[in-house]
C-alpha cells in the first residue's frame, strides 16, 4: 500500500503524487471514496490511499478527472446520496490491461 502523506488542499500535490506512484500498481481496476479517504485499488488489490482526500476536497474532483471517471460534482460531494456514504468507480475504461507494456 502507498499512502499519500501530503496536503490535501493542494490539487497539482495530489496529482504530481499519483502520477510519481502509479507506475508502481498494475492495472487500475477501481476508485472508493469514504467519508475518511480515498483509494485506489489496482488487479492485485494493491494501492494508493488518500487520507483526508474526500467528499468537499477540490483535488478529489482532479484526481477523478485524471483518471478518467465520469462523474456528477453535486452527487459526487453528497456523502448521503449512498447508504454506507462509500462511493466506487470503475476504471477499467480508461486503464486496460497492457496499458503499462512496452511494445
């Protein structure tokens, strides 16, 4: 697990942190967003955790951006909209496997 230990307030720190360590994770599979942080989850249940990346944070809306999720902003930042409060999305549109091969 590789966890992000900067600031959250930052978008560009969040970003250039994701891009530095995703090369350490195979296929990206899925993204869960909680009311404590946000994971991303990879084929071999290896990840990347975002403490205190959640619901009202700027740089969860371009975290998602960079990874390619469609999403909603007002639903997005409505922990209430789902039961648990836990949000998930897929990434397996944009992050295909064979994506990190060298042909």
């Amino acid at each position: 697990m590789i966890v992000y230990s900067g600031s959250v307030e930052d978008p560009r720190e969040v970003i250039q942190f994701f891009r530095r360590e995703v090369d350490k994770l195979r296929a990206l599979r899925k993204l869960v967003v909680n009311r404590e942080k946000t994971t991303v989850w990879d084929v071999n249940r290896d990840c990347i955790e975002f403490p205190a990346l959640t619901y009202g944070c700027v740089a969860l809306d371009e975290l998602l951006r960079e990874l390619g999720v469609v999403f909603n902003p007002q639903t997005l930042h409505n922990p209430n909209a789902t039961p648990r409060g836990v949000k998930e999305f897929d990434l397996s549109a944009r992050w295909t496997w064979g994506h990190d091969r060298v042909m």
